[in-house]
C-alpha cells in the first residue's frame, strides 16, 4: 500500500473533477488495494454526492488488461500544484512516511464542537438495544505496582435505554449519568450486553462485538489497515492513548462460535500486518468509553458502521485475501491435548462435519430412504436400526416436484406412524429446475445456510449437479472437493446419493458398485450401498402383496468398523428392517448365492403342510403350540411360520405367538 497516494489524493477538489475523472479515482483506488471508504470519504466533500452510489460503482469494477492505477492520482495531484518531498524536492515511491497520530485524513485530532453526551449516546445506541444491560467502569479503579491505573467490576445493571434517557437528560453532564471517572484513568465500557448478575464471560447475553486494538502500530496507519481490511466495525473509538478501539460485528450464537470467530479474526489479522492486542478475545472485554477524556486527551467516537455491514458479509471479503489453507501443527501439540472428534450424527457410521455417499440403484427408493435419515435426525431417532443424534438438516431436492416432495415427507412421517414433533428442523430447499453445476451451486448454499445451523445437508441426487465426465478421475476428484468445501464452509455433515453402474452388481464390492469413477468410493468418509436381494420362492409366493422388494445395505467406512449387512424391505413409502432375519439366506443380485437360489427346487404345498403338521404335533401343549419352537424345529424364521399358518387358515389359528389347530 502506497501512502503517497493517499497524500496526494487529499490535495485534489472533487467538486473540480468530470464524472469521468472521479469515476477513475475510484478505480485507481480499488487497483491499488484501498477500501471503498477511502473513495465513499473523500467523495462526500462534493455536492454531487450520493449515499450509496460510490459502493456500486465500486462493485461493478473488476479491472481490465490496462488497469487505472494508482499513478492517475498522483498526476492529478501534481496537476494541481502537489508535490512529494525529499532530497531533491520529492520523496520516493519506497520511502517510510513517519505519522505523527493525526493523518489528516479522518481527522484524528478530535473535533473543535465535540459533544462527550452525543458521542456517547450514539455508541450506545449503535451497539445495543434499549433493553441491554451495560458493563462500563468510571471511578472504580486502581493502580498497580507500576502505576498503570486498572480497572474493577464496575457497574454492570443498568440498560443502554436507562443510560440514554439520563445522557439526554444532562448534556453537559456525562458523570451525571455515568459517574465522575478518575482524570488520569479515564473510563471503561463493555462491547457486549450482560445479564446484570456480574461481568464474566457466563455474564454476556449476546456475543455481537469483539475488540481490536492495537498499541505498536501509529493511529493513522491502524485506521488505514482497518478499512483496507473492510473490518465490519459497528464503532470506532479513540482511545485516548496511542490506539484505536474498533467493536468488530462477530454476531455469534453463543459463545464456542464466538470463540472460533474471534481466532480467526485475529489470525487474519496478525497476517496481514496487523499487530494487535490478544488479551481482548473475552467477550466481556472492557474498552474505551467515548465521550469522556484520559490524562487531558479525549476518548472520542471516530466513526460507526464503517468497512462491511456484518461477519457474514465480511467472510466474503476475507475468504478473497487469504489461501484459505490452515496452519501446520506438530503433533507434539497435540500429545497432552488431543483434539475432540466431532459427535456422531449417525452412531457408528458418521459424524458430524463428514460426508456420506447412499449409492444403490434406480428400485432402491433413495430420495424416501434420505428422507427417512432426515426425519430421523429431526426427530432424534434410528435410521435402519442406527441411532441418530438429534439435529436440523437441509434437504436439498434436485429432482422432485416440489410438492410431491413436501407430500413425502407427510407420508413418511405417518407410514412411520410418527408424531410430527420437530418438522421445523427439516428446511426443503427445491430446485427442480433451477440446478446449476456443483462449484456454481456450492457458494450459494454456504451463504444461505451460513447462522442458521443446519447439522446436516442432504442433496438429492448428485447427478443433476455433476460437473465433468462421472469416468474420469482428476474431473471427478474437483467435483468431490465441492462437497469437502460445504462441510468445511458449514460445519454440517454432507449427504448425497448416486446410481449404480448397468448390469447386475451382486459380484462387486459394496465400494466397487457406484456408477463412475473410483474417486465417488475413495471420496466419502462414509459409503452405504443398497443392493436388491434375489428372493426365494417361498418368500416370492408370500412376499406382502407382491409389492415388496427386499435390500440388503453393506458399507465401507473410513471413521468406523464396517458395519454389519443390513436386511429391509422396501416397501412404499417407507423402509422396514428384516427383524426375522427371512432376508438372510437371499442372495443378492447376479450373485452366486442368488443363482443357486434360483436353481433350487421350490418346495411343494404338500411339503409345506406335511412340514408344519409334523412340527406342530411335536411342539403341541394344551392345545397350542408355541411359533417361535416350531420355526426352530424346522429350521426357518418365525415370518415363514406365520405364512405357512396363514397359507392353511382352513387348518391353523395363528393368535399371538401361538398357533391352534382348528
């Protein structure tokens, strides 16, 4: 960042410039790394001026092969009588200005018609709501060892309305209102609202602002830095001293995200040459107080809601400037601390923040069997026998007409014979129609799901996003990396289905069986596959209502043991899991088991009849014999029992877990 520019754009009139000359300082200036604030504040000095007109023109700059640099402005400068200095009447493009606090700029000498009572209601009113209870220190104070006076507790019950009203009550008095301060010590005010019981971080009701001072930096150049930045600073406070105080929009949930936010906020900081004071991550941080003054000098408010309007927005500037790359770590960081794995969303087969592929073929019912995992998560249930914690997701629908898919759910949820308790933790975002490639898709979502702390987001299916040839690997790789940017991006875990390759897929790997690339097995940390099970005769003559498919799930996981295979039935609209174990013995499909099947002889009605009268007569005892002792004297599953008392109700009353013979 060059200074000079800066100097020499303060000695050009903008009310003498064209449109067209303005219009190419502010492109000189965005060229040149400097914030819109720079061009938005010296614009104001025109009557031509329009609030909001200098952001837009900004917005709609994005350089060109013959670039406006920063040169334009000199020129203009020099046109109009402005020189740099140095040994021969001109200073050098490399050399260091030395500031001396006041750049000139923004004003930092403090204005002759300052109102303390004014800048101070104007603080309070752009950081809290009139039912906030505020943290600040006046005459509560002491000095250490060295002589530097500190701060106590203070007073920390009292609402910003309370102290607003007194403010405008007593103009010319701001200890009235907030009590006399000590003249060398000055006072001291918390960034975030408190709950009026004391001022510890457990205090905060809202984690809205953070503090970022700096004291080795010269004022003007911390000014500068921050709105080059574009911090979303809601106040910019001097302090008194030789620091700027800037309240930074964190606008956290609660105080863990407050926490990662602020990290990374001072990380982006200290990397971009920005020195600052590390002690202010609480949230219950004290700083300068404006509108009252420190060993003569006063604490006075600079400025408010300058830079970006809020974290959110911010996050787009400063994902631009930064490789987005983490740190390296050595693991002997980690031996006496080791980092806590995130919590299992699905218990056993994935946690949160990680991501599952559900491949199977087009039979499967895979949009119903996602629906299901996302009621399961909403509700808190198991999902094919497999708890789910508790969570909100976002199911993205990419294929469904909109409302066939709302209409599903419903369905889901009464074939489940659910009550529909948590529906508000299950957000249907449909874009039939509206799909667009994954990497175009992907910046989107984030910004929609950013603050609203989905756990999970399912998209469904795959292929209506898909960029690239499915075969090949590098292509397929890039497009796999677009669901790593989701989780990283939002915390959430990704869930996503894809179709198997043609042809029976009975003989392949669980992980080998997903239409494509390899890349789609290797990518997941979790890959459940759905094969159809080939059926035996009996169960073919008794399936329920010839309706029915039967699924066998098989998994390769990457955070866990491989599951054991899971039976089901499919049947619409939902998924049951074989709890008699029937499906066993089935083969799945263009397998070698499914292919003996097939080749085995169907047992004859006569067969199935003499079998159970033998099995009866055995398992008899006062007219009744127990189901559960006959399925074991034959060597089948209790449901095959039933349906042989079902297949001969002219002979057997099936009650309960008995069987009677009329």
């Amino acid at each position: 960042m060059d200074n000079n520019i800066l100097s020499a754009l303060k000695a050009i009139d903008v009310a003498s410039l064209s449109r067209a000359d303005w219009i190419a300082v502010g492109m000189a200036l965005k060229e040149e790394g400097y914030p819109c604030s720079i061009w938005d504040d010296w614009s104001r000095n025109d009557k031509r001026y329009h609030p909001g007109e200098c952001e837009k023109k900004w917005n709609s700059f994005h350089g060109s092969g013959a670039p406006v640099k920063g040169g334009t402005i000199v020129q203009m400068a020099k046109e109009r009588g402005w020189t740099l200095f140095g040994e021969d009447g001109c200073m050098g493009w490399d050399d260091t200005i030395e500031y001396d606090g006041d750049d000139g700029f923004t004003g930092f000498a403090p204005p002759d018609a300052w109102n303390p009572a004014a800048d101070l209601i104007t603080y309070l009113e752009t950081l809290f709501d009139a039912d906030d209870k505020v943290g600040y220190v006046t005459g509560d104070v002491w000095q250490d060892g060295d002589g530097k006076w500190l701060p106590s507790k203070g007073v920390y019950d009292r609402t910003a309305g309370e102290l607003i009203a007194s403010l405008k009550k007593h103009p010319d008095d701001v200890g009235a209102t907030v009590g006399d301060w000590k003249a060398q010590a000055g006072a001291w005010i918390r960034v975030n609202p408190l709950d009026g019981e004391g001022v510890k971080n457990d205090n905060v009701t809202k984690f809205k602002f953070a503090l970022v001072e700096s004291d080795t930096l010269p004022i003007a150049e911390q000014d500068i830095l921050f709105r080059k930045l574009e911090l979303p600073i809601a106040a910019l406070v001097h302090s008194g001293g030789k620091s700027l105080h800037a309240i930074v929009h964190i606008d956290a949930e609660d105080y863990s995200e407050y926490r990662k936010r602020v990290e990374f906020l001072y990380d982006f900081l200290e990397k971009n040459g920005v020195t600052i004071d590390k002690q202010n991550r609480n949230p219950s941080r004290l700083s300068r107080m404006p509108g009252v003054t420190r060993n003569g000098n006063r604490q006075y408010l600079v400025a408010t809601n300058i830079g970006r309007k809020s974290w959110v927005d911010w996050m787009d500037f400063a994902e631009g400037v930064s490789d987005e790359l983490p740190s390296m770590v050595s693991l002997n960081d980690y031996k006496d601390n080791p980092p806590e794995l995130p919590e299992e969303l699905i218990q056993g087969i994935l946690r949160r923040g990680h991501k599952m592929l559900v491949s199977g073929s087009s039979k499967a019912g895979k949009s119903f069997l996602l629906m299901e995992l996302a009621i399961a998560i909403a509700e808190g249930r198991t999902w094919l026998g497999f708890p789910c914690r508790k969570g909100r997701v976002l199911y993205v629908n990419l294929e469904i007409d909109p409302a066939s898919a709302i209409c599903r759910f419903f369905k889901i949820y009464k074939a489940l014979g659910l009550e529909m308790k948590h529906t508000e933790d299950i957000v249907i975002w449909n874009l039939r129609g509206h799909a667009v490639p994954l990497d175009e898709l992907v910046p989107k979502l984030i910004r929609r799901v950013r603050d609203q702390h989905f756990d999970a987001i399912v998209i469904d299916p795959i292929y209506k996003v898909i960029t690239g040839d499915e075969n090949n690997a590098s292509e397929m790789g890039a497009f796999c990396n677009q669901f790593d940017k989701i989780c990283t991006e939002t915390g959430c875990s990704t869930i996503y289905c894809h179709h198997h390759s043609k042809g029976a897929q009975g003989a392949k790997k669980a992980m080998d069986r997903a239409s494509g690339s390899g890349v789609f097995a290797r990518d997941p940390d979790a890959q459940l596959d759905m094969i159809q099970l080939e059926l035996t005769d009996d169960l073919k003559n008794n399936v329920r209502d010839g309706h029915a498919t039967a699924w066998r799930l098989e998994s390769s996981l990457r955070e866990f043991e491989n599951i054991e295979p899971v039976n089901f039935w499919f049947e619409y609209p939902i998924h049951r899991l074989d709890i008699s174990g029937e499906l066993d013995g089935c083969g799945a499909e263009g397998s070698w088991q499914a292919n003996l099947s097939k080749s085995s002889k169907r047992t004859s009605p006569e067969d199935r009849k003499k079998s159970l009268d033998s099995a009866y007569d055995i398992c008899v005892d006062n007219g009744m014999a127990n189901i559960a002792d006959m399925a074991e004297y034959i060597g089948l599953s209790e449901k095959s029992i039933r349906r042989y008392l079902k297949e001969y109700e002219a002979d057997y009353i099936c009650k309960g877990g008995v069987a009677i013979r009329r």
